[in-house]
C-alpha cells in the first residue's frame, strides 16, 4: 500500500505536516540506530516535538473552525501523547539507551496509528466543509 492510500487525509496543508512528522521520525530512528551523539538525536527529538505541537494546534483549530462532532475525543489523544512524550523525553535525558530506542519506536508507532485512524476520519468531513 502506498503512502497516499494508507496516510492522506485529503487535507494538502496537513498531508504536508504529516510528512514532515514522519521525516523527523524517520531522521530520530536512524539516529537512534546509528548510535549518533546524544545532542544530535535531542535536537531531532525537540524539533519532533515541537513541529507535532504545532501540527496538532493547526489540527485542532480546523476542527474547531469546523464544529467537528468527534473533536473532543481528538483533541484528548493529542493531550494524552504530549503528556506521554513529556516524560518519556524526561527518561531519555536521564539516560538508559533502551529508553531511547523505545522512545523512537513509540513514536512511530503512536503517530502512524493516530494519523492512520484518527486523523484520516476527519478528512470526508473536513472535505465536506470546503477544508481540502
Ligand atoms: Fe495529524
Ligand atoms: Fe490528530
């Protein structure tokens, strides 16, 4: 399946943040992998984080904009990921290179399954709304 079936949420400025976010992770993992310098996986872990913040913040304001009807429950998996990145960021600066491997595959897997599911329902009605 390729990446349009399986990601696009017929949205083009949030497809285009959706990619970005899976460059960055992609980048953080191979950093991860290669075993790079600590700071250099920080930084793509802080640029990471702070481009989903404001990914989410652009999500959450379309949503509003556009009297989603399943925006709360939205909203709450985007609160509850950066509480949960918070402090696994947190373990990962305090040390155990698991921690950090972890952190990479948690992040993969949380963002492709949201962006999969959760997001991608709001495309039809989004699209209904003019928002393409
Ligand atoms: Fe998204
Ligand atoms: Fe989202």
């Amino acid at each position: 399946m390729d990446w349009f079936n399986e990601y696009s949420v017929n949205v083009a400025e949030l497809n285009g943040q959706h990619v970005k976010i899976f460059a960055l992770i992609g980048r953080l993992r191979r950093g991860l992998d290669e075993k790079q310098e600590r700071q250099a996986i920080e930084e793509v872990l802080d640029n990471l984080l702070d481009y989903t913040q404001v990914h989410f913040a652009r999500e959450e304001q379309l949503m509003r904009e556009n009297d989603y009807p399943d925006m709360e429950k939205h909203i709450a998996e985007h609160a509850w990921l950066q509480a949960e990145v918070r402090d696994r960021r947190k373990n990962f600066l305090l040390g155990a290179e698991a921690k950090a491997t972890e952190l990479g595959a948690f992040l993969y897997h949380w963002l492709r399954d949201h962006i999969a599911v959760t997001d991608k329902n709001y495309g039809p009605f989004l699209n209904s709304k003019g928002v393409e």
